[in-house]
C-alpha cells in the first residue's frame, strides 16, 4: 500500500515540487494550500505523514500541530519544513511528541530518508517482502473459455508489446530513472533556493511590470530575480544603476556569444561580466560599442522576464561586485525610454526579416571588427537586391543570418 503523504503549504511551486519528489508508485500524495483545508483533509484522508509549512494562511503551522495533537488526539507524523529551521523546529519538538523538522533548502533524498525515518518505511518493506512472496495465484481447474475466445484484443496487443520491451532490457526503467535523477535533483534544488529566498525576502510580488522593476532598482542595492518554474532572470543594480542581467539557462555565456558575434573578436570562457569586459578591452573594443551591445543585450533579457508567465520576482541584497563593471550600465531615469526604443527597433526588424521585398543597404563602412558572417551579408546588401534573395545566400545558416542582420540594422550599419 503507497504512503499516504499530505502535504501543507501556500506556495504553488513547493506543491509542484512535492510532486516531483513524489511521482512514484510508493506514494499517494494530497496536497493542500492553508491549515484550514489540511485539517479537513486530516480528518478524511486519513495521512500517514504531514508535510507542513511553518507560515501559512487561516491556520499557521503551531495552530495546525495543536489542533491535531490535542482537539483531534492523532499521534500522525509531522514533518516541519521551514527556513527557520533550529528556532522554530525544536520549539514544536520540544512542544509536541512525533514531529521533527527539515531545513528549507533541502536536497530531494533528504526528505524522503527523513519520512523513512518517521515512518520506519524500510523495518515495514522488510517485513513484507516474505509475505508477498509466498502469494501464489490458484490456477483455475477448468477452463472459462474455449481456447479460439482467448485471442489477444488490439490494444492488449500492443500493451504486452510495450511490457515486452522492458522484459527484454531488464533494468532499462531503473537505467533511465538514475540517468534523470541528477538533472531532477538540480532543478529541485534550484527552485527550492528560489522559493526560500521568495519566502525571505522584503521586497517580492508577482507578475511585475517595468514600473515595478524601475521603482525597485532606483534605490539600494542588490539582485532583482524574476522567476517561474522554468526559467530565471536576475538583474544586478547599485543606487539607480543596472548593471549586468542574466538568465538562469545562460549566465554570461550569452552576452559573451552576443559580443563575438558583434564584434568579430574570439573570447575565453569567463564566470563575470567584469572578465567580459576587461578582454574586449584588451582587444581596443570602445566602451560605446560594448555599451550599445549591452544594452540590446539587457532590453532583450527585460523584454523576456516581462513576458514570463505567472513570474513573481523577489530582491536579493547579495550582489557579485564582479558583474558590475563601472563605465556600462543603464540608468533607472533611462530605462523606460531605452526599453521603448528597443520594442519599436525590434518591431521594426521584425517587419524587415520577414519582409522577403525590403531592400537593404549597407550605410558606408564595412571595414572593422565584423564577422565574416557580417561581412558576407554587409556585401549583399547593395540596395537591388531585397531580404529574401539575400537571405538565399546562406542556406541552413539562415536563422543566423536573420539575427546578424537585425544586429546591423540596430547598431546601424545596414539601412532600409
């Protein structure tokens, strides 16, 4: 029979990490957003184990464990999950008996060995495991139907083709589950750090606007993170300055690929924005060129964490001086007019590299640090020839060839 686990806790992205933990036949899981609704489902459900969050609406994790404890007289585990671990964990041990705590950020394997524990999981499985051995089906004495009526259905058909499959590659499942649990437990992990850090921090909300990032970045200092369960944007700023911005898939891998594709210039792997910067300048890179490039760069990435659906965003005071480099940034006053003119240029773009009938023309200097991508595309555009011949030129590169080409057009050097 599975563990039958409830889990209690407002936040929608512990439940859905609860349900990756939990995706497995060994556990029935339930979940709840408030103590209110977790005492009804105490009653009724009947849980095994109580998974609980400390703050929570209606009901709070302290009001939760005595109702439990001395109005309902249930002697179910508790496991507390909070990031207030010490103080406020062995204050409900010392307050109720069968309870214990886990800190928030946790690894995966560490609340299910925690329950095992609570719920002496492994003695039960032990003592089992002889009990189901010795269940042998009876084989009926008479047959129940001719043996033409035992022909296999269609879709049976396919499902013992599918079993068979497993048969004949015992482990296969298990293979696949250990080579998946390594990149599962980082982005658990991941997400728990960013669900505690949510839960800590002063300043949070969901959904923000650019106003909002504005307001927020005009003063102090510090990391606004804007997240969802997919994806993470972190934007580094200091008393009304923003000065590097990054996602969580890319860090500086980005901007680093966006500066040599920009400029024509190979660069080393790097860690910091601040190591970007000091071998662009060791290669006579202007700071106007690297300013431009950044803030097509930083727009692009505002652009794209404003659009994250069901985002909350949350400040973190700790902030890597290596990622703010003193003379490239944008300032909060011109934030909003620099965001609008990027919207318009890329609106713009956007008509031109799906436009096959604009012509292009370069706009003079083809001479510099361009690749020879850029280069390649600066030749064609002789104004006779439109975007979809020219385009035709680059054959599987021709995706790249769109993003160089709208690179050019907004520093400049192509004209429609």
């Amino acid at each position: 029979m599975p563990t039958r686990i409830l889990a209690i806790d407002d936040s929608e992205t512990m439940h859905r990490l609860f349900k990756m933990i939990f995706d497995d036949d060994e556990y029935d899981l339930i979940l709840s957003d408030n103590g209110e609704e977790g005492l009804e489902f105490v009653k009724n459900y009947k849980p095994d184990i109580i998974l609980l969050d400390f703050i929570m609406p209606k009901v709070n994790g302290f009001q939760f464990c005595k109702i439990v404890r001395n109005e309902l007289n249930l002697d179910i585990p508790i496991l507390l999950i909070t990031s207030k671990a010490e103080d406020v964990g062995e204050k409900f041990i010392a307050k109720f008996a069968n309870i214990d705590y886990i800190p928030k950020p946790f690894q995966p394997d560490e609340i299910v060995e925690k329950m095992e524990e609570m719920l002496g999981a492994k003695e039960e499985q032990a003592a089992n495991i002889p009990e189901e051995k010795t269940k042998i089906p009876e084989e009926p004495l008479v047959s129940e139907a001719p043996a033409e009526d035992k022909s296999v259905p269609e879709e049976s058909a396919e499902t013992e083709s599918e079993s068979s499959v497993l048969d004949e590659a015992p482990g296969l499942e298990s293979k696949i589950i250990k080579s998946v649990q390594p990149h599962l437990r980082k982005i658990i992990q991941k997400m728990i750090q960013l669900e505690t850090g949510y839960q800590e921090a002063e300043i949070k909300g969901e959904s923000p606007e650019l106003d909002d990032l504005i307001n927020i970045m005009k003063s102090g200092t510090g990391v606004l993170n804007i997240f969802n369960f997919e994806k993470t944007f972190s934007f580094s700023f200091n008393e009304g300055k923003l000065f590097f911005a990054k996602s969580s898939k890319f860090g500086v891998e980005q901007i680093s690929e966006i500066f040599q594709h920009v400029t024509g210039v190979s660069l080393f792997k790097t860690d910091t924005f601040a190591e970007i910067y000091d071998q662009l300048k060791a290669m006579d890179i202007s700071d106007a060129q690297i300013q431009s490039t950044f803030e097509y760069y930083t727009y692009n990435m505002i652009n794209t964490a404003l659009n994250l659906e069901e985002s909350r965003y949350f400040v973190d005071e700790n902030i890597d001086n290596r990622d703010i480099v003193d003379s490239v940034y944008i300032n909060m006053d011109n934030l909003k007019s620099g965001f609008s003119d990027y919207l318009e240029e890329k609106a713009e773009i956007n008509k031109i590299v799906y436009d096959d009938n604009l012509i292009p023309q370069a706009a003079g200097q083809t001479e510099g640090n361009f690749s020879e991508l850029e280069r390649k595309i600066l030749s064609l555009c002789d104004g006779k020839r439109n975007v979809g011949q020219i385009l035709k030129f680059f054959g599987n590169n021709t995706q790249m060839a769109k993003n160089s080409l709208g690179t050019l057009i907004l520093t400049g050097f192509i004209k429609i």
